[in-house]
C-alpha cells in the first residue's frame, strides 16, 4: 500500500478535499467527531486513492461492477 506522500500532488490535493468534507459531514450529522474516528476517514480515503492510481479495479469488501 502506497503511503500519501506517494501518492500524486493532485491525488493528494482530492484526498485532503474529500477527507475535509467527510469530517464536516460527519460533524454536521453527529455534533462531534473524535481523533479515532477521523483517522480511520483518512486511512480509508488514501487506501481509495492508492487504489485508483494503481488503477486496482476493486476496494474494501464490497463487490465490483
């Protein structure tokens, strides 16, 4: 699994942005959020983004298209 400073400056830029958005999401819908909680957001957003610039047709534990 590739590391965020490896990913692509523009991977990087998108995965700040979603990462961002889900936390204010996240805080919107449960008035709080926790360092736990949004380090398991990040995990998951650079695992999406590894996984979309090694062009891996699957991610997580859900079936592809």
């Amino acid at each position: 699994m590739k590391k965020f400073e490896e990913l692509s400056r523009e991977s990087q830029y998108m995965a700040v942005e979603v990462l961002k958005e889900v936390i204010i999401e996240s805080h919107k819908s449960r008035g709080d959020i926790d360092g736990q909680r949004i380090e398991y957001f990040a995990h998951s957003i650079r695992e999406a983004f590894a996984a979309l610039e090694s062009e891996r047709p699957e991610y997580g534990s859900g079936s592809s298209d």
